[in-house]
C-alpha cells in the first residue's frame, strides 16, 4: 500500500487536486466541466469530490472535498489508492485500467474522457507536490 492511511492520501492526492483547483489554464477547464466526480478509494477507504457546480473558496477554480459528503455526483470512479496514485505519476492508462477493472466508473464515463487533456497538467503536478509535502518517497527510482 503506497499511503499508510486515509489522511496521507488526502495529503497526497487531495493535495494534488486543490493545485489543480488554483491552477491558471487546469481550473477553469475544470471548472466548465459542471459535473460533480466522486473518487472513492480503497487500501485505505478514502473519498475525494470535485465539485465543479458549487462556489469554490477564494483562489479555486472548483472544490475540492475529503471524505463523505451528501453530494449527488454525476461519475464516481472507484480504485484502489495505489491505482490513483500511478495513474497521477502518469503509469496508468484510464482506458485499459477500466478495461481491466482496475477502476471502475459509474455515470458518464465520457464526461471524464473529455476531462483527459484538460488534466495533464497535473501529470507534473503530482511529482512537484509530493517532494514539496515530503513524500517525495513515494516517487519511482530513476533508472
């Protein structure tokens, strides 16, 4: 298991996600989505909200919730931590990964499709946040 706890992936990834919320070309592209997209974890049981509908705090584009909540989400994507952790370093292809089960999607999955180029931003935001938080352990070894 990458993260130790749920409050190390909030740390983590929901870290990432308010970068990607202040983010001057990612948020607004975000933002004008106007979908609500629940993640919900495993190993450790987590969930993470992007709420593109509701006025997001000052300096957000969108926001960015941890943990349950009573939102009606348009797509909830479910993995496992480890899962959302490569997939955010870039290693894990979202095609394949709900091909295979890896993720699994419910609502329309073409909602995030279309949100795959507006994100890759966060594929080098991810890194810089880990080593900005001290977790830059979790990065893979270069060769």
């Amino acid at each position: 298991m990458v993260f130790n706890d749920a409050s190390e992936l909030y740390k983590c990834i929901g870290g990432l996600f308010v970068k990607g919320a202040q983010h001057e070309a990612m948020g607004p592209k975000v933002k004008a989505s106007n979908i609500i997209i629940r993640f919900n974890y495993t190993q450790p049981e987590a969930s993470l909200t992007i709420d593109t509908q509701s006025t997001p705090p000052e300096g957000q584009y969108f926001n960015v919730i941890h943990g349950d909540n009573d939102l009606k989400a348009d797509v909830v994507m479910s993995m496992t931590s480890d899962i959302a952790h490569q997939f955010w370093l870039g290693k894990v292809n979202l095609t394949l990964a709900l091909s295979r089960g890896q993720m699994v999607a419910q609502g329309p999955i073409q909602s995030i499709m279309r949100l795959l180029p507006v994100i890759k931003p966060a594929y080098e935001l991810y890194p810089q946040h880990l080593q900005e938080i001290g977790f830059d352990h979790l990065l893979p070894e270069e060769n």
